[in-house]
C-alpha cells in the first residue's frame, strides 16, 4: 500500500523534510524579515474606511477631515481586524 500521497504519513513528511534540505543546501539558510509600522493613525484611506464603519458604533459626527487624535484612536482601537 502507498502511503505517500498521505499527508501524516512517515513517507509523505520525510519526503518534505528531504525537500526542506536540498533547498537549504542550494538557497542557503533562510532568512525571515518583517516589518512593523504604527502608523495607521496617518493612513487615510483605512481611517476613512473604519470612520465608514464604525461611525454609528462611536457616536460622534464630526467631519472626517476634522478628526482629532482621540477620535482616530478610538477608531482603530474600535476595529483592530480592519487595521490588521
């Protein structure tokens, strides 16, 4: 019985790691990089977006041009899914 189209199968993970260490040995070892910003308070279309969304929820009608700090981070505080 083939038991290497199964992914929890010994054939089938040992087959992965054996592919996992030829890439190693031709790529070289990986490298993981991410970037973090915290600037979602001055991305204008997202506050537009959870202004849009969450407007009735907050309760305030104040224009969108005109939002001050407080409201902007009441707004990502509000929907942080969106802002993810």
């Amino acid at each position: 019985m083939d038991l290497s189209g199964l992914r929890t199968s010994f054939v089938y993970l040992n087959r992965l790691r054996k592919d996992v260490f030829v890439m190693i040995r031709q790529l070289g070892p990986s490298t993981f990089f991410v970037t973090f910003t915290g600037v979602e308070s001055k991305w204008l279309p997202l506050l537009k977006c959870l202004y849009d969304l969450n407007s009735k929820k907050i309760r305030f009608n104040i224009p969108f041009v005109k939002l001050e700090l407080e409201h902007v981070v009441d707004l990502i505080r509000c929907d942080p899914i969106t802002c993810a």
